[in-house]
C-alpha cells in the first residue's frame, strides 16, 4: 500500500528526530561527524531514510509548499547512495547541524496544515 504525503512527512520528522536526539544522547558534534567514519555510517542512514520520504512525496504537495527544500534533501539522499566516496562531509555536518531544524519545523507546520 502505497503512503500518503501525510505518512511520509511525520516519517521524516520522527526520523530526524530519532537522529537528533541520539547525536545529543552521545554528544556528536561537528568536529567528531567530520573525523570518525563510523558517526557518518550512523547518520548516513537516518539522512537517506529521510531523502527517500521526501522523494515520494507527491509533485501535488512538493508545489504547494515549494519554498522547501525538496530537491536538495531528495538529492542529498541520492549522493549518499550513488557517490559515497565522493561526499564532502564539511556540506553533509552544515546540512546536520544548520538546515535540517528550520526543514523539519517547517515540515512540522506543513502537518499540521493537512
């Protein structure tokens, strides 16, 4: 059964927030994500779970609220999959620790408007 657009955003904030709260829990800061490549394998997975959510989403809602982000978390998705050895971390610790708060709570709002 295919989800609706409602599934999928609280599926990306539950997410998000699972890995926000296990980077406080275990005190991962930008320094420690940039340096050890087993945080990276930790959060890489929660970020693809999150850029796939955001790709299904349908072109409907995606257009309504099109002052989002969509493509780039979507696309963040694909270049963890499909280009790993070629991630520049230092863009992947900014989206982590600055863009993905103000994405999520908008995402919040957009929930709420459903």
């Amino acid at each position: 059964m295919k989800k609706t657009d409602y599934e999928r955003l609280k599926k990306i904030v539950s997410t998000w927030e699972s890995l926000s709260q296990e980077m406080k829990e275990r005190d991962i800061t930008p320094d420690k994500l940039l340096s050890d490549e087993f945080l990276q394998w930790a959060v890489t997975t929660p970020l693809y779970n999150i850029g796939e959510q955001v790709y299904q989403l349908t072109d409907e809602l995606k257009n309504k609220y099109s002052e989002q982000p969509w493509n780039m978390v979507a696309g963040l998705r694909h270049r963890l999959v499909h280009d790993y050895d070629g991630i520049n971390w230092t863009i992947i610790v900014e989206v982590v620790f600055e863009e993905m708060d103000p994405f999520i709570e908008k995402v919040k709002q957009i929930i709420k408007e459903l």
